[in-house]
C-alpha cells in the first residue's frame, strides 16, 4: 500500500513501521491522534523527540508518555518562496514553534487553518493528526478555537 | 601549545558561476599556490577540504582524493573532509590547525568548495532542508529562512528591534562588497531597497538573506617555525572556542539569545587571553540581517538587546566600535557554504597583509575573528587571529 513518489532519499517523512523504526509505536499513537514520546524508567528523563538510549543516564527502559495536545505559539512565520521538492502545492504555509502546555519542549510544526496575518504571540493551538497519500501518519497544529 | 601560521590563501571568484564543482576546486588551488613563495607542493603533507554536501549538489562523495589530485599533491599524513553544513569551511582550518599544534602534519592546505546553482533549484532547496533535522524540523517544511525569521520574530519581539535595522545590516555588507570583485554581489543595496524586496518568510525580505553560492577558497597552513619560509606576513591562529547545544527544534532555550554563541566566544576570548573589544575587526557569519544583530550582542560586542542600535549608530562600520564583514559579508559575498568560513579567513589575511582595497581597510589591524554558526545557529565555530603569534 505504500508508495513513495519521491525515491526514498527526497522523502521528508520518516518510515514509520516496526521493519524500519524502534520507535513503530510513536507512529501507532499519532494514528489514534495521540502525541508521544518516550520517559526514561531509570533517570526519569523526558525526551523529544523519542529515544531507545536514554542520553541522561543510559538506561535503554522507557515507557510511553503522552504529551499535552495543545499549547501556544512561541514563534511563527510562513514559508513564501523556496520550499522543497514535494511541499511546492503547499506555498504559502504557516510554520510555527508550539510550547506544548506544562512542557520544555517546543515543538515545530505546521500550522494549519490560518494564515499569517490571523496569527499571534501566544496564540492556543491544538495537534492534529493525519495521513498521508500513501498511509502513513503525519501531525500539525491548528488554532484551537 | 604550538603556534601556527596562515601562510597563503587564495579564492575562485564566489557568484552563479559557469564552472563545475572541481573547476571551482582548481581555481581556489591555482590562486593559493600563485600566493605562496617557495612552496614545493611535494610537502604539503596533509590535505583538509571543508564540503557541505558534495553528495546532494555534485553527486560526489569521497572528494579529498578528487581533490588531491586536482590540485596535484600527494598528502601523506592527513587527508579528510570535515563536513559541518555552514561551518565546513571553518572546520578544516581548526582540524589543520589541531593536526600542525600535535605535529603529525606539518604543511597543510584546506581548502573549502561549494557548488550550490544547478539546473534545477528546487534540488538545492530541498538540500538545504536536510541540514536541519530532517525526520522532525525538515519534514514540516522548514529550512534555514524560517528558522531565521522567527529568530527574527522573537528579537523584534523581546527587544524590539526593528526591520530598519535589519535592512541597514544588509546595506552594509552590500556597501562592503561593492569593493570585493570576488563577490557575488556588487551593486548598494540601499536599506529602502531591502524593505521592497519580495517577502521570503516574514519579516524576512529576499535582501535579508545571504545568497545560493558557487565558489571555493583556500589556505595553507605551517608552524610558526616555518611560517616565515613562504611569507613575510603570517596570520597566527592565537585562540579558538566552539559549541554544539541542541538540534531538535524543540529543545532550544531560546531563538533571540544564541548561547552556544556566548559558550563559544568565551572560550575563544580566553584561549586568547583577550576581551571581545581587543579586536580590530571581526568576520562574522551573517547567512540572515538578523543573525549578525544577534552575534554583535551574543560575541559581546554590545549589551543584550542593543544589537539594532549598534548598526544603527554605525558601530560595525570602519570608524566605528567593532568593524564587521568587511569583504562583504555572507549577504555580500555569498554563502557557497564549505567556502565561507576559508573565505573569512582568506579577508582577515589581506586585511592584516594590508592588501584589501583602502575603502575597506582597517588600518593597523593586529587581532580579528572569523565566526560561523551552522545548521540553525546550534552550532557556533569561532576563530581567533593575529598578526603576531600568542
């Protein structure tokens, strides 16, 4: 069921199953709309995005965690001009760093649903989940109202 | 620690050139070579070529040896490609550098090449976005102009720095390079110029962001005990700091305060026993305006926050505090990124040499810098010069 357009050394997107990925299961959870990573079981330690060493302490134990679904815009812009080999049809698009709520870390996504000019510092945004054209399952922010 | 000496340098005219990734390679070896007395090529015993992505714009892997025997030398003790995306170039000159202070080399050339402009551009677009994490960052379609506006974003933000400010930055470099027949360009690109041109990714404008490079440049380095041998004027390395700190998007701890920046130039000043304003004048890596805003406070050439003044005041102007990106910058020049770092250093030789043209001359210079940031700013390469060995 998978076929990749672009050969596989110009495709931006990860494989994503248990033959080509340790970590099958972030992808598994992202198809239910969930965002995860991975805690330390040893250290304790939150990492993005996930990991099978852990690069505070050196446990290879991790259990599964999910993150918050929404937070706010830490920074923003569009991309106008330039963007790459299978993302052309998407000019322009807003590109956003979300502060996950309660959280370290801030995540880069695609910001979907608006457009430069409607969005602002601190603005609440939500994940999203979707699949791709050939079954695979990506994740972007839309405003959360 | 051993002293070691610039002793030749040379560069292949930077710009959208007719010419192929190893006609590049040649022209910066002919001009290094043409610059250096009394060098027998057979004792260039190592060789390090600073390339960014060889693979993914020339289709070529494996380019030490290509470059070896284009430029006609046999290395013996050293013979590498350091790859650090924007800092390539850079990092041959520090690994030359470490291979001459523990003696395993002795003579050594670096040389930096990139071939960027190819039929299609969309190619070296998609290229560029591979240089930040690809799986997570490069996916979503970043590349380095988002990244840079919203550090962008943020400053104006924070310190309210202005798109003027950052449009005079631009203009500046554009002035420095009209004097640079080397660059890519070399029309004044005045600062109202810079606030027309097409939005890239807001607050970006196309003149806020350095160019897509052909070009290649070269050094050759020796101990200080030989240095003399191939030059009246050596350019001794006298200090050096480097920081690596995050990769991933999400685990910056900020976008407006470049803290391997700080961590790198502490280390630099240091190991130079010197403070950021014994400089005379400093190469700094300005691949967006707001970059070398955030590198005059962050390098400690101003107070936080007042790096828009400090254009603004003409501090990084000859006559000002701290001249900056006299050959013209990355906006300037162009950015063929294995090139630029060795195209840095190829500047603060002629202007220790006093042979760069007297517009941009900074008269009696005995110390500089040369700085790269690589990828999106994570990594920070500083290098200390002087005319004088430590």
């Amino acid at each position: 069921m998978t076929t990749i357009v672009l050969p596989y050394m110009l495709d931006f997107y990860p494989l994503q199953d248990e033959d080509n990925t340790r970590i099958h299961q972030f992808y598994a959870s992202l198809r239910e709309g969930k965002l995860t990573t991975t805690k330390c079981k040893d250290c304790g330690g939150l990492f993005w995005p996930p990991r099978v060493a852990c690069p505070g302490c050196n446990s290879d134990q991790f259990e599964w965690v999910e993150l918050p679904d929404e937070g706010e815009l830490y920074a923003f812009t569009a991309m106008l001009l330039g963007a790459p080999l299978g993302m052309e049809k998407d000019v322009p698009f807003v590109l956003g760093m979300v502060q996950l709520d309660g959280t370290e870390f801030k995540v880069l996504s695609r910001i979907g649903n608006t457009k430069y000019e409607d969005c602002s510092l601190g603005m609440r945004v939500k994940l999203e989940t979707y699949e791709l054209e050939d079954g695979r399952v990506w994740f972007r922010f839309v405003p959360a109202d | 620690m051993k002293n070691v000496a610039i002793v030749a340098c040379g560069l292949a005219p930077f710009g959208v050139r007719k010419a192929t990734w190893r006609e590049l390679v040649q022209e910066a070896s002919k001009a290094v070579f043409d610059d250096v007395q009394n060098l027998d090529k057979k004792d260039i015993d190592s060789l390090f070529v600073g390339a960014a992505m060889p693979e993914r714009f020339a289709f070529q892997s494996h380019v030490a040896p290509l470059v070896a025997e284009q430029v006609g030398i046999v290395p013996h003790k050293v013979v590498t490609r350091t790859e650090l995306a924007c800092s390539s170039g850079q990092s041959a000159v520090r690994t030359a550098w470490a291979s001459i202070v523990t003696g395993l080399s002795d003579i050594a050339l670096c040389l930096g090449v990139e071939k960027m402009n190819m039929p299609n551009m969309l190619e070296t677009q998609t290229s560029m976005a591979c240089v930040l994490e690809r799986e997570w960052d490069g996916v979503q379609g970043a590349s380095a102009p988002p990244f840079f506006a919203m550090c962008a974003q943020r400053h104006m933000h924070e310190y309210g720095t202005t798109v003027e400010q950052m449009a005079m930055v631009s203009e500046k470099n554009h002035h420095f390079s009209t004097t640079n027949p080397y660059a890519q360009f070399q029309k004044e690109i005045p600062a109202e110029k810079v606030l027309g041109s097409p939005m890239i990714a807001p607050p970006l404008r196309l003149f806020d962001c350095s160019g897509i490079t052909d070009g290649a440049a070269a050094v050759i380095l020796t101990s200080e005990e030989r240095a003399k041998e191939f030059t009246d004027v050596p350019t001794y390395i006298i200090g050096s700091g480097q920081c690596s700190m995050a990769s991933n998007l999400a685990n910056y701890k900020s976008l407006s305060t470049w803290h391997p920046l700080k961590i790198a130039a502490k280390e630099a000043y240091r190991s130079a026993k010197i403070g950021p304003m014994d400089l005379d004048f400093a190469e700094v890596h300005d691949c967006f305006t707001i970059s070398e805003i955030i590198e005059y406070e962050d390098a400690g050439f101003c107070e936080k926050g007042e790096g828009g003044k400090f254009i603004e005041e003409g501090q990084s102007n000859i006559g000002g505090k701290m001249p900056i990106n006299t050959r013209g910058g990355l906006l300037g020049t162009g950015h063929p990124l294995g090139a630029t770092g060795i195209g840095q250093i190829v500047e603060i030789m002629q202007q220790f040499r006093s042979t760069v043209p007297k517009e941009r001359l900074v008269d009696g210079a005995e110390m500089a810098m040369a700085h790269n940031l690589s990828g999106a700013a994570n990594v920070h390469s500083i290098l200390v010069f002087g005319r004088s060995p430590r």
